[in-house]
C-alpha cells in the first residue's frame, strides 16, 4: 500500500546516496523490457529524474494507491483499456520486440489474477477501444512505431472468446479516442497518414452498431490525438492530448453535446499532457499519467507524468490527489467497483521501455 508522501520521501532517500530524487518506488527489472533488444532494463537517476508529480491544482483527498497483479508481460502505447462485467481488458501496443502486438490480457480484480483472450485480429498499437452491450469495440491503430494508421474495425464478443470483423472506418487513424452515447460508438480525434507527415485529426465519425455504418458528426475544436475521453450524464468530454506530437502538448477541454451536434469549451486539465488516462469515477472524471516530450542537444527527454488530477463537472474545477507510485504513459486505465486500474505502460519518455506495472487508486 503506497502513498504519495511516502514515496515522495523514498526519492529524497534515494538522492542521499548520490543518485537524482525522484517520486517513488525503482520498477523491478522483471517488469521492464526494452522495446528493441533483450533485458534486463535498469532506468538511470536521469530517466527516473524524468518523473513529474507536482499538480498546480488544489488539493483534494489525497485517496491510496496500491499494488495488483503485474501484466503477464511489459506492455506500453495500447493507449486505452476498457471494462466490461468487472474486467479489464488490455489490447494491442508494444510488447515482446513488437510494435503491432495482437495481445489481449484480462484481469480479475476478485482474483487479481491475468489471463489471455482471443488476440486482436490485427495486431496495432494506440488502438481505440469501448465495451458496450457484452463486446469490445476496436477501431484502428497504427501498425507501424505510432505510425501508418489503418482503418479496420473489429468486435469482441466478450462471452464466446471471438473477435469479428466490422465495416472499415470511413478514414484510417490511431490514438483516436471512443465513447458510447445513446447507443452509439463517437470515434474523436487522433493521428492519419501519410506516414512521413502523421498529424493530429479532429474527425468525428459515429458508428451504429444495429446497422453497421458510420455518420459524420461535428468535428473536435482543436484536431488532437492522445486525447483522454470520458463520458458523463451522455456528454463526450476530450481532454489534453497533444498537436501532431508529445512537444506540443495541450490542457483544452472540450464537451460534446450529441442532441446539439456542438462543442462546449470546460476548464483546461490544470497539467497538460498526453497518453495520459482519463476515467469516471464517484461522478468526477480523473486524469493520471501521461508524458510531455523534448529534444536536448538531439536527445529525447522531458517529463513522464505522474499526476492525479479530477474534474468536477457540477463547478468546473480540478483538484489533484495523491499521484502515481510509478509515473507512466500509454497504459490502460479503468475502473473496476470503487478502484482506478492504472495497468502497463511507459515509465521513460518516448516508447523505447515497456513496463508490466500495475497500481490501483481508491479514495477509500
């Protein structure tokens, strides 16, 4: 059981014995590999320096986080997870030397044990998944290292253990972000092709699932991809993401009316960020993890986040909470009963390590 002070000091104990301070616990190896090459992967006092915990937000319950069950192997940039009848679903990314792994894992919070389902027909990273109705929707996904974007979409049906093919999207994309309101599958934002030119969209497609077709709806203020999504009292809230890439991350939030077929500006995520997690939880949407990219002097560096931040919809305020034991970004995020499930992910910036962590938060 960990809490965020606790850890904080953990770090400082750590800078007294010559290393940088940094929040939290060391990764054990076993939970880390490389996405290229073989392990054992040990982070340097610099890429655990790339941590960030502090939140300009004021402080709400601090709430604790808590270890579960790692991921059966280290896995990053799924991009999203979905629930469905108390399960977590965890699909696509990299793992094992690949970018466009067709993993499925599921975890039993009653158990907190993993197992393996039927694997993703096409196997692709920053693929956008939703449960509804007793199956798991996945749309697109970029085969290559966050690039070339496909257009494929598929069905899981959660009781018989078999994916089947849907009509293809409209257009190709990845890190695009879905919601399911009224019915209806809203598939917002993210990255197209050409490969060498990948930029953010602000598309909208609505897919119906009684007829296997897609509409287009209003597209999102600000075209961004690596957007967290969440859905309250029918409203399709987006928030933060980034512009093309992690160097241009931003707060914007915006909420989408369906019966106006408009968007709404909310008050900005207090940190920005992208390849965060975003979830409704006791009626307030939470924000953790995430990463905000640079180059020093050619090198890849910046800030992978760590931060728990929530948003009251009722008064249009943030608060932060006690934040990640492990900072990462591309994992999967849900909630199972009254905890946040925060699993895998990248725990430096960039996608070049994968980790198997797997932390929950409760308010309590």
């Amino acid at each position: 059981m960990f809490l965020g002070a606790t850890l904080a000091a953990f770090g400082g104990a750590g800078a007294a014995r010559g290393q940088q301070p940094h929040h939290g616990l060391p990764i054990p190896q076993e939970q880390m590999a490389p996405l290229r090459g073989q392990g054992p992967v040990t982070l340097t006092p610099a890429q655990y320096a790339q941590r960030a915990v502090d939140s300009p937000a004021p402080a709400g319950p601090p709430g604790r986080w808590v270890s579960r069950a790692p991921l059966p192997i280290p896995r990053t940039e799924m991009a999203w997870a979905a629930a469905w009848n108390n399960r977590l679903h965890v699909i696509g990314g990299y793992a094992e030397g690949r970018v466009d792994n067709s993993y499925h894992h599921v975890y039993d919070p009653e158990t907190d044990r993993w197992s393996e389902a039927a694997r993703l027909p096409l196997g692709a990273n920053h693929v956008a998944v939703v449960a509804h109705e007793g199956r798991i929707y996945a749309f697109g996904g970029f085969t290559n290292q966050n690039r070339a974007a496909h257009d494929q979409a598929f069905a899981y049906d959660v009781a018989a253990d078999r994916w089947e093919r849907l009509r293809p999207m409209p257009r190709p994309r990845g890190a695009g972000a879905l919601a399911v309101v009224d019915g209806r599958i809203h598939h917002i934002g993210g990255a197209s092709n050409p490969e060498a030119e990948r930029a953010s969209v602000g598309w909208h497609e609505v897919y119906d699932p009684r007829t296997d077709s897609y509409e287009t709806r209003k597209a999102l203020p600000g075209a961004r991809d690596h957007a967290g999504v969440a859905v309250h009292e029918g409203r399709i809230h987006i928030v933060g993401g980034r512009f093309n890439t992690f160097e241009y991350n931003t707060p914007l939030h915006h909420v989408y009316l369906p019966d106006r077929d408009t968007w709404e500006a909310r008050a900005p995520m207090p940190t920005p960020r992208s390849g965060h997690g975003l979830v409704l939880y006791r009626g307030r949407l939470f924000a953790m993890g995430g990463e905000t990219g640079r180059f020093e002097n050619r090198t890849l560096t910046g800030q992978v986040h760590g931060q728990m931040e929530s948003y009251d919809p009722a008064s249009d305020s943030w608060l932060h909470h006690a934040p990640m034991p492990t900072p990462r970004h591309g994992m999967g995020a849900v909630v199972l009963g009254d905890w946040i499930h925060v699993a895998g992910g990248g725990p430096v910036v960039g996608g070049a390590i994968k980790t198997s962590v797997h932390e929950a938060f409760s308010l309590g």
